[in-house]
C-alpha cells in the first residue's frame, strides 16, 4: 500500500532493499528480527514487488554494502576483506553470490 501510494504522487522513485533471501534464510530472519525487516527479497521478487505496486522498473541493480558501513559492523580490518569478498564475489559469481550472501538492491522507478 505504502508503495502505491508513493507511485500515486510520485513521478520517479528510488527504492532500496536488503536481499536477504539466500540460503541461509533462518540466520537472516534471527539476525534482522531487531531491525523489523519483515520481507526477505531476492531480485527476482524485488522487482515483482515493484512492478506490482504501480511502479516501472527503469533500472535496477546489486550491490554489496559500501566499505565504511562493513568496516563499521566489524572493525577496520575484518570489514575491509568482508567488502572485498563480497564485492569480488559479485562481479566474477553473481548467481552464487545472491545464493550465499545478504546484498542490496535499488531501483529507479517510474509510475506507469
């Protein structure tokens, strides 16, 4: 509803997920419980969820959180190689990468 709405008074949009839908769901669900994620997106559903709000998916993309943000959750040192596995796994695996790891997806919508 939330998303109808915004497509109702909005031109254009910018939308921003978590995709935390990977193979390791359970331990995504207990670990965000706190933050009240309630949806647990690949991209796949992502955009479904756009599309059926209203909304035209003019573009769409994955990626990895940014260095400070993964350096800030684990220090300075285990957050760098964190940054590093995961954008590196991005680029040269993208498939298996969206299986194993938590991503984010954002997306530039249009209303129709």
């Amino acid at each position: 509803m939330f998303l109808m709405e915004a497509a109702r008074v909005c031109k254009k949009l910018y939308i921003e997920v978590p995709l935390e839908h990977t193979r390791n769901l359970n331990r995504a669900i207990r670990m965000s419980g706190p933050y009240g994620h309630i949806n647990f997106y690949t991209p796949l559903t992502f955009e479904n969820l756009l599309k059926t709000s209203g909304l035209k998916v003019e573009r769409q993309m994955t990626f990895a959180h940014d260095l400070a943000y993964e350096q800030h959750l684990a220090g300075r040192s285990k957050g760098w190689v964190k940054y590093k596995l995961r954008t590196e796994f991005l680029r040269f695996a993208p498939k298996t990468a969206l299986r194993n790891m938590a991503y984010m997806a954002g997306a530039l919508c249009s209303t129709k």
